[in-house]
C-alpha cells in the first residue's frame, strides 16, 4: 500500500484540497515533524519555515475523469479572523516532478498567493509525489527596527503589516484591484515617512531613498535596502538598512564652477539635491517605480535636461 501523493501545507491558511472544486479530498490529515519530512522525502527546500510541525495529508485521484489537477482554498485568514468564503485557486498538475507554480485564491478584495512546488519522494516513497505549498510571498526584516508594510493605495491602519526587527512573515495583497507594489516605513525613523514604492516580482536589489520631515530638512536622507530573492516556490523580500557606501548610484558635479540641482524627473514628489563643484553625493531613487530619468539644472543659467542614467550604450540627452 502506498499513497500516489503527500500534501504538505507551509501556510497557516488551514488549506483544503478537491480534485474538482466540488468534494474536498485529503480530509485524514497529520501533524508531522518537519525535520521528519525533509528526512523522508529529501528534501531541503524549506529550512525557513516558521514552524517545525506541518500539516501532511494523503491524496488520491478516485475518478478516473479526474484531470489529476489539485485545486485548493484557505478556510481562514492568516490572523485567524472571519472572512468571505475563499475562491478554489486554478489546477495545478501534480503528476509532474519538478512542477514549481504559483496560484492566488481571492476572498472579497484580498488576494492570498500560495506557491507550490511537486518532488520526487525517496527510498520508500519512490512512488510518492510530493507535493509542498508555501506562502508566495514572504517579507523578512533585518534591520533592528520595527518595520510597517503596505500595498500601493491601501493606506488604512488595518491594511498594513507590522514586522519586529528580525522576523519574517507571510504577505498576503489586501486588494486585487490594486498594483503588487510595497511601500515601507520605519518607526523609529519618526517622521522619515514611507518610502517609494517598488515591485515585489522583480528579482535583485532595489534602494530606497526616505526624505527627511521639514522641521529636519536639512537631515540627510536615510535608505533602505531590499532584496528580492526566490527560494523554490517562494519569494522573499529581504529589508535591510543600506550602508552609505553601497548606495547604487554616485552623482558628481565635474563643473569647473558652476553649481547644480538634480532630482528624479519621472517622481512628482521627488527632493532636489544641491551639488557644488567637485561636489559628488550617493544616490538611490525617490521611487523606483517611477520613470529613472535625473533633470539637471545648472544655476547659473535656464538650461535644464533629463538623462536616463541606466543607459550606459550612450550619452543621449533627453529634453523634458
């Protein structure tokens, strides 16, 4: 006796399995330890899950019409509150080893992402598919700071995220409708702000640049720093403060006298910095989202030009 495939639920979302979105299947669960499954199946994938106790299920594909698709759906909302009822998430094909997708399930305007990932069990469990699914997105803050997160236009106190210095969390959008950007702010920072928005699908380092409040506008500016990393079918997005010295961009004024001002042309609410000659600053955009394009002024005449600084092939010069 063997079961075709092991279901394995990384999420708090109490997930319940169907092969047609009609009868829920896998209903005889167990709490196994973690160690004991990545010991059982070979699998290392998921060291940095939140708990060392996971729900496994057995499933079974009984119809012989069955497309061997699994659908599946939270029955609660991450804090354990009330919500509308969860939509079935799209099929995923478990038949295949080496399946890594990602599928979304929609309560009133909240979007929950899950990612999943289909193994090859080992030894005994040859004949087993594995099946692991994760939170989509998970946030991790390393700074030493408490951390609050939002969605681009979800501004309520009850929309966003709050991460302790050091912890990671699952992320779930509050509203379909709007854009999967994050916004983040620093509480200690009082009156920094939040920061631009940036996209969480886009994999590699992006820096964040906080202005300072008026009654300290002559503060420098603080950064922030986010990774976006893939790890299986997850993705993590890893927030750290950025060290002065590691900002992405260095801007010189290589004027023999004159002084100029340049801001990000594409941000509306982007800060001018001031450079004297000779004068050279680091640099991270206003908002990352926003076209990156730098206007230069000089001062001592009108003429003003917008540059796209990450075009290194040439020197075109684009006029605003």
């Amino acid at each position: 006796l063997y079961s075709p495939y092991w279901l394995f639920e990384m999420t708090s979302l109490g997930l319940q399995w169907s092969a047609d979105k009609k009868s829920l299947g896998a209903l005889n669960s167990a709490m196994l330890p973690e160690r004991a499954i990545r010991k059982a199946f070979g699998s290392n994938d998921h060291d940095d899950a939140e708990s060392d106790v996971r729900l496994a299920s057995m499933f079974a594909f009984v119809d012989k019409s069955d497309t061997n698709r699994l659908f599946m759906r939270p029955s609660k909302a991450p804090d354990g509150g009330k919500t509308e009822q969860f939509a079935w998430t799209k099929g995923v094909p478990i038949d295949a080893v080496g399946t890594v997708v990602s599928v979304s399930s929609s309560a009133g305007n909240a979007q929950y992402d899950l990612g999943v990932a289909v193994q090859a069990g080992t030894g005994r469990f040859r004949r087993t598919n594995v099946v692991v699914v994760t939170p989509r997105f998970v946030l991790v803050n390393t700074t030493q700071h408490k951390v609050r997160v939002r969605q681009r236009n979800c501004t309520t106190g009850g929309d966003e995220l709050a991460l302790s210095a050091g912890q990671q969390h699952p992320w779930h959008w509050r509203s379909v409708k709007e854009p999967q950007q994050l916004s983040f702010c620093v509480d200690a920072w009082q009156g920094w702000g939040w920061s631009g928005y940036f996209d969480v699908n886009q994999v590699g380092i992006t820096g964040l640049r906080l202005l300072p409040p008026k009654a300290h506008a002559d503060a420098p500016p603080r950064y922030l720093r986010v990774e976006v990393k893939i790890k299986g079918p997850s993705v993590y997005v890893l927030l750290g403060e950025f060290e002065h010295s590691m900002l992405p961009y260095r801007v010189e004024n290589r004027l023999l006298h004159e002084t100029i001002n340049f801001r990000q042309a594409g941000a509306a609410d982007a800060a001018s910095v001031r450079l004297r000659p000779y004068q050279m600053v680091k640099y991270a955009w206003d908002e990352p989202m926003a076209d990156r394009l730098i206007q230069v002024d000089v001062e001592a005449s009108s003429e003003k030009r917008v540059y796209a600084v990450e075009d290194t092939t040439n020197e075109k010069q684009f006029e605003p």
